[in-house]
C-alpha cells in the first residue's frame, strides 16, 4: 500500500471511528487458516476481571468475556441454540418442545419461548426464567432464558405467531408480567453464560453431569468452569438464604459463597489455560441433546440398533448441521431460509442428493427411485420413507434427552418414564406427508369463554398437595393404581370359598378377575379424586367465569354442573407433533423398498398404523387415531386406490399380451406393406 | 442420454407438464382443422359415395369399447391436466381404469380390423375393390393404423414404468411420451370417428 493511501486510511480512522467494515474485515482476528488455532488464553471472570487461576479465592471463569474477547458472542446469542426468548427471533419451523413434567399432579406441558402453534410460552404460564433454568439447564446450553438481562426487554412476550394468541385473556398478560418482574436469585447464582466447550470441546473431558449438577447446585456462574474439568467448586448457591448479601458475610460465616479452585495442571507459567478446542462440533456433543431410545417390550435394544446412515459413512452432524459465527444452525429441511441469505438448499435431503444447484455435496449418491413414480416426490418427503423407525401397526413409545435427560445416570429408562411419546406418527404438512414424534399435553386450566389455558405448575401442585396425596418417589400414577380390594370387594368377585384363599392359590383366571376389579376400583377413585380436585381448583382460578379443566391423554375433564365428571374434547388436548428427521435408515431399508404394496394395499401400517394417546393418569378408553386420520386422508378414496392395485400383476400380463398382439399385427402388415412397395418398385 | 436430453428439453421448456398443457391446444385445434379441411375437401369433390360394408355386432362391440375407453382416458386426463395441472386423485383412479379397458379392447380392434383397413398402392379402381376394403376411407384407415401404433405407445410406456427399470428421469421420460403418444390416440381417435361417421351422412 502507498503512503498516501496509508494516510487516507489513517485519516479516515480517526475522522470515522465507527466506520463500518469491509466485508473481509473484522474487529475479531481470524487465521483464516481451517488448521486449529491453539488456545492458550487468559481467563476472565462475570466482572471482566483476569483470573489468576493459582489464587485460591478465584473467580469462575465467564465464557462471555473469555471467548468473548476473540470471538463474536454477541453475534452468537442470536444463534439457533440460544435465541428461542428473543423478540426478534423468528420462531422456525415448529420442532420438539421443552416438556415441564410433574409427576405429582399429571403435568406434561409443552414450552416453547418460539410459541409454536400447540405450546405454550413459559412465561405465560407462570414460569420464570429461574424456574426455567433450574427444570431444563441439564440440556441448556446456557444463554436464552440463563441469561436475564434487562428484563422488559429480554422477556417481553413476543408477539403471537397466530390469530388464537390475539385473543388471549388478560389474566395471561398479568402472569407474564409477574414472571418477568421475578429476579429469582441471579443475583447469587450469576448468569448461565452460553458455554462455548460444551460443543466446541476436543479433549473429551467436558462432563454435561458435572454441567448438570451445578445447575441443580444453583451454581450457574461455576457451571462453565466444573464442566470444563478446569476446576472444582466448593460449597452451593441453593443452600443459600434469599436475602444472602456475600459483602456483609464474614470469613468464617456459615453462609458463603462457592468457592473455586483451578487444576493447575493446564495453568502455563504465564497463567493462561489450555483450552483444547474444536471448529467443528463433534457428533458426542450433539448426541447429549439430540438422543432419542426407543422402548418398549418390541423395542430394538440399544446394542443391536444402528446409526443414521449418514454417520456411517462419514459424515458427522456439521456436516450438515453447520452455521456462520452467529450460529445459526441449519437446520436442513427443504425451503429452509436461513438468516443470512446464505442457499442451504443443497443441505437438505433432496437438496443434496437430487438435482438442483450444488447437490452431491460431500459425496452424496444420485439415488434411482427405480420403479417409484415421481408423483410420490410430490407427495412424500424424503424422511417419510428414510427416516426414523420404520412405520408399523402401532406407534411405539420413544425417550428422547431433551424430554427424559438422556445423558445423565438414571435406572429408569422404561417405557412408564413420563412424558409419553410416540412415534413415528405421519401427519401432512402443505399437501407432503412427514413423520413425527407426538406427544399429548397434560395439565390442569382454566377455561373460559372456549379458551383454554393452563395453571401454573408450581401454584396447582400446592393447591392439589393434599387432594392428589402422591407420595415422594412416587407418580401420581402410580398412587392411583395403589389401590388395594376389601374384604368384601373381594368376596363379591371370588365368592366366600375363594375369598379367603391366599394368593399364590389363586388360579389364573381368579387372578385376572381381581386384576380387572382393581382397575375398575381405581377407575373410580380417579374420577372421584380428579373431581375433588377440580372442584378445589377454583380456589386458584382468578379469571371470573372461568371453569377448572384437567387434560391428559386427548382429552379434557371438567365438573358437570351436578358435580359429575364431564369428558369432553378440546383443541388444548390435541397432541403436538414435531417432525423428525434421524435416524436415517439405509436404503434397503427404506419404505417402499419391497414395493408398491409396501404401502398400496388394505391394512398397510403407512394408512391404517395405530396411535394411541399417552396419559399421565388412568384412562380405561384411551385415545386412538389411525394414521390415515391424522394425515387428513380420505378413507374411500384411500381404500378404492389400494383395493385397485389388487389387480397390478393382472394389468401387467394384460399389458404384455396386448402389447405383444398389436405388435405382431403392425409388423406383419408394415411386411405386407413393403412388400407390396417392393412389387410396385420391380414393376416400375 | 434420452434421459438427459429429456431433462434438459423439459428444462428449457419449463416444466413437463406447462408443454404439455401448451401444446394441447394447438393439438385439438389441428384435429378440427383436419376435419373441416377434409369436409370441405370432399364436399367439393363431390365423388359418388362410396357403398361401405355394414359392419357386425362384433365389430361395433370393439369398436364402441374402444371409443368408450379412448374418451375415458382422454376426458380424465386432459381436464384435470387443464384445470388442476395434475392427473391426480379420483381422475387418475377413473384413468387407470380406462386404461385396463383400453389395453384390453385395442388388441381386439387390431385382429378385427387389421384386414378391413390393409391399404393398397396402386388402389384398385373403383368397383374392382373387394368386400373387407370397401369398409373404410383413406382416412379412416390411416387413422386406424396411428391408433395402433400410438396405442402400442400409450401402453408400452405406461407397462415399462409399473417395472422397476427406470429411475426417476427415466420414468419421467416415460410419462412424457405416454402424454404425446395418448394425445395422438385422442387425436386419431376423433379423426377416425369423424371418417366413420361421414360415409354415413352420404358423404365420401
């Protein structure tokens, strides 16, 4: 560069501090190299304070103002992973929800910030971003709800995505207003940073159970730095009092607060810390968050069940999965528009493996569909044949981490784990048929004027404490099948011979007749306790005119006006779906890979599958769809057009032979014909 | 490569199904030309009618099938090609089943009429012809004999693609041709009843 052109520039610098950079440019240096930048790197504390890692009394390191310092942070809290509670968010296409699970009144209720159509905002039922934090910061990647800022302006409640929202109550406003004027405890816990090596770590020693307990501790500001194995933390912010000042607090008080203490180990002689780090996430990061596990007495157990196809054969999940600085992940389904204008088109299935600009990316085979014609690409997503389980008579039952905390130690991972999901559930999407996950809500509400809105959790579990009486360890039901037969319950089914003989005499039959009048007594019991609790309900209700409403299982209960138990149906009970998209089977295992009658014939899994409804209480009559129902088939067209594939094999004969008659007759007279030339020609 | 070259002529044109829509038009409007070319043409020629032999209830059955299926498949698909853009839903469950009557009936139109429409060069003079030819005009015959070979086509395609042989491009080739080549059966179909029906109004 000349002088004078060095002179301009310095010229312009001072006259235009805030002028914008060019598009190669940064006020982040960049090695521009795809080989790993080494870090060793100074840590920094909440207050930007340089930590001396050897002090005993250090600070836990923040991930914001550590790798804040070189990298974009800001520009990363508006990422997929960590801006679902920002306004300016744009909410996407609907995916799983957070699933506030409370086994001790019924409670499944799907959360969303991103107010997908089926859930509910966390803040307007009641659930501040404390409370947030401490249920779901096990799988939180810190930042979003863990990191309250100026509370009007971080949790305003955006704005709804639908007409229904518009016409909320104003007892919902109020709610929301409350959660966002609670502070919790921040003030002591300090803010969940978004903990940059929770994906970006390569020395496999971050622990997300580590990661998880902190949070359980209170200890979000220690979380980062335990996680990270740079350190260990004594003592927990949840043992302190609310109204804890850690300035008035002497040294040897009984209240303090954590203290943190460094592994020297990867501390330099310059006090910088090694942090092993990784461009690219490896796919054991994503597994913590993205596992699912089917179960079930039919379920594949886990050793014989295989991985996505794509993984397989090489690919890791950024490979697709993959995002700019403000991490906006794609999220690769087709007609995906991602924030930056950037094209992911090549980034979904069809994008990448069918035609179009960019497809066969990474190797992706051109697959033949031989045989399938190519009206079911109009009518068929790719994952409706390639993705998930494969789809069979019944729907079966599938924990995911997010809903169950997989990742974490647990001796429960059956099939009773609550909340109850199921898949793979096909369902219709603009005219293209996906399958999903579903699950059904389960909560207790008020209703009012035809809208239904639920409790909060927390408020409706003190109210119904001493109704629903489920003792610690225990679900609710669990306490409502622990019913046991009197004496004379007993005799009534056995009659006085067999009453009094003990149980292990008992015949089959005789065991099977008790079994079925203890789930009528608990039946019964249910419906009496969920009417008491009903009615104790109103109590908590401030909305006049309002009824309490139980739903669970597709269905919603409520007091008739003689007491009784009503059931009745309501667009609030109706299960919520998500699509799915992994794992992705092979495609000799894809739907359809037998043939047209994999899918074409009566009583096919694909239209006539069953889905029964989940509930977190008894229900005798459980809900149950039928595939073709949930995808908005027509039943008699469906039925005529698989009945008629019936005579397939018979029109292909037919053809054949029709074919080769018309064949022989146009040869033999196009003979005819030239010979009949051939004579007029030697005439000629 | 006929897979590629369709690609890239359906490419350029837009999409398959927008050509074929297109060029419909301009397919019945060519139909209605020949037609009234022809009336014309014979009108002024003003030839003695030529006496056609009667035909049988066999011939009439065969021949109404395959009217009846020809308007089926014709009506199903190019109505719901205009008005939805797709062949789809219950007109394409009423198509297959024109198509399994059409399959059946065209073999039998071929055996019975093969010999009625066998052209001869040079054409005997008038009066000389004997019992089978007289059945059936210039027109008729040629007609009769691009039925068969559309036909032949309509079917062929339609076979092949129920056979896992081709992949997506070719099974899209498949469908364009089995388009053009039914669209030449409608057409061939309508000129062949046009030159049927006209010896009967005394007309050539």
């Amino acid at each position: 560069m000349s002088r004078y052109a060095r002179g301009a520039s310095l010229l312009l610098w001072l006259a235009c501090p805030g002028a914008v950079l060019s598009a190669a440019e940064s006020r982040f240096a960049h090695t521009g190299s795809r080989s790993q930048y080494v870090h060793w790197i100074d840590l920094y504390d909440a207050n930007q304070r340089r930590i001396d890692p050897t002090d005993p009394k250090a600070s836990p390191y923040s991930p914001s103002r550590t790798c804040g310092r070189c990298h974009d942070y800001e520009a990363m809290t508006r990422g997929h992973h960590f801006n679902a509670i920002l306004d300016s968010a744009s909410p996407g296409r609907p995916g799983e929800p957070w699933i506030w699970t409370d086994t001790r009144t019924g409670t499944q209720l799907p959360l969303s910030y991103r107010r997908w159509p089926g859930t509910y905002d966390p803040r307007e039922v009641g659930i501040s971003n404390w409370d947030f934090v401490l249920k779901f910061g096990r799988h939180l990647p810190g930042g979003g709800p863990g990191t309250p800022s100026a509370p009007a302006a971080d949790q305003a409640v955006k704005p709804a995505p639908s007409a229904e929202a518009a016409a909320e109550g104003e007892s919902k406003q109020a709610a929301t207003d409350s959660a966002a004027a609670d502070p919790g405890r921040w003030k002591l816990s300090g803010k969940l940073d978004i903990d940059c090596m929770i994906c970006h770590s390569n020395d496999h020693q971050y622990s997300m159970e580590l990661w998880s307990k902190q949070i359980e501790d209170q200890n979000f500001a220690w979380a980062p730095t335990v996680a990270a194995g740079l350190g260990f933390v004594n003592g927990k912010v949840s043992g302190l009092p609310d109204d804890f000042d850690p300035a008035k607090v002497e040294e040897n008080a009984r209240h303090k607060l954590p203290t943190t203490t460094y592994m020297t180990g990867r501390v330099n002689a310059e006090k910088k810390v090694f942090f092993d780090v990784v461009r690219r996430p490896h796919d054991n990061a994503c597994y913590y968050c993205h596992t699912h596990k089917p179960v079930g007495q039919d379920a594949v157990p886990e050793w014989n069940c295989d991985e996505d196809v794509h993984l397989k054969a090489g690919l890791t999940c950024a490979d697709c999965h993959r995002n700019d600085i403000e991490h906006h992940t794609v999220r690769g389904f087709e007609g995906e528009a991602h924030p930056t204008g950037q094209s992911v088109a090549a980034l979904s299935c069809r994008g990448c493996h069918m035609e179009g600009e960019d497809a066969g990316r990474l190797g992706a085979p051109l697959p033949k569909h031989a045989g399938l014609p190519p009206v079911h690409f109009d009518k068929l997503s790719c994952t409706a044949c390639h993705s998930g389980p494969s789809v069979s008579d019944q729907a079966s039952a599938v924990l995911t981490a997010m809903a169950h905390g997989l990742g974490l130690p647990s001796h429960d991972h059956s099939e009773n784990l609550v909340p109850g999901i199921v898949e793979p559930v096909l369902k219709r999407d603009g005219g293209m048929l996906y399958p999903h996950r579903m699950t059904w809500p389960a909560f207790w509400g008020a209703l009012h004027e035809g809208q239904l809105n639920p409790l909060p959790p927390e408020e409706v579990q003190t109210a119904l404490r001493n109704t629903l009486r489920v003792r610690r360890g225990q679900t609710l039901k669990d306490t409502l099948l622990d019913v046991k037969l009197t004496k004379d319950e007993k005799l009534a089914v056995l009659g006085e011979a067999r009453a009094a003989v003990a149980e292990a005499e008992l015949t089959e039959e005789e065991k099977a007749q008790l079994d079925e009048r203890i789930s009528q007594k608990a039946q019964e019991e249910f419906q009496a306790k969920l009417a008491k609790a009903l009615g104790e309900l109103k109590a908590i209700i401030k909305q006049e005119g309002a009824e309490p409403v139980y739903v669970a299982g597709g269905k919603a209960y409520r007091l008739s006006g003689d007491g009784q138990l009503d059931v009745f149906e309501h667009e609030a009970a109706e299960p919520y779906a998500w699509k799915l998209g992994h794992d992705v089977r092979p495609a000799r295992q894809s739907l359809g890979v037998g043939g047209c009658f994999d899918c074409h014939q009566a009583e096919a899994p694909i239209f006539e599958g069953r889905v029964t409804a989940i509930s977190p209480v008894l229900d005798d009559q459980p809900r149950t769809y039928v595939m073709y129902e949930l995808a908005g088939f027509d039943k008699f067209k469906l039925d005529a057009w698989n009945q008629s594939f019936q005579g397939r094999t018979l029109f292909k004969w037919l053809g054949f032979t029709s074919l080769g008659v018309v064949s022989l007759v146009l040869m033999w007279y196009a003979m005819r014909g030239l010979a009949g030339l051939a004579g007029v020609c030697r005439k000629v | 490569m006929l897979a590629q070259w369709n690609v890239a002529v359906i490419g350029a044109a837009g999409s398959a199904g927008e050509t074929f829509v297109s060029i419909l038009p301009f397919a019945l409007l060519g139909v209605l030309v020949v037609v009234v070319a022809h009336l014309l043409l014979a009108l002024a020629r003003r030839r003695a009618v030529v006496s056609r032999s009667p035909w049988g209830w066999w011939a009439w059955l065969v021949y109404l099938g395959t009217l009846a299926s020809v308007a089926v498949l014709g009506i199903t698909s190019l109505v719901a090609v205009i008005r939805f853009g797709i062949l789809d839903g219950w007109w394409l469950f009423i198509h297959m089943f024109g198509a399994g009557a059409f399959t059946f009936v065209l073999p039998l139109l071929a055996l019975t009429w093969c010999e009625a429409n066998r052209c001869e060069c040079p054409a005997r003079p008038a009066g000389d012809e004997g019992p089978q030819t007289t059945r059936f005009s210039c027109l008729a015959k040629t007609m009769f004999w691009l039925i068969l070979t559309a036909g032949l086509v309509v079917i062929g395609t339609m076979v092949l693609s129920m056979l896992p042989l081709f992949g997506t491009h070719g099974l899209e080739l498949l469908l364009d041709v089995h388009r053009y080549a039914g669209l030449a059966v409608v057409a061939a179909m309508i000129l062949h009843l046009y030159a049927t029906v006209l010896p009967r109004l005394g007309v050539g």
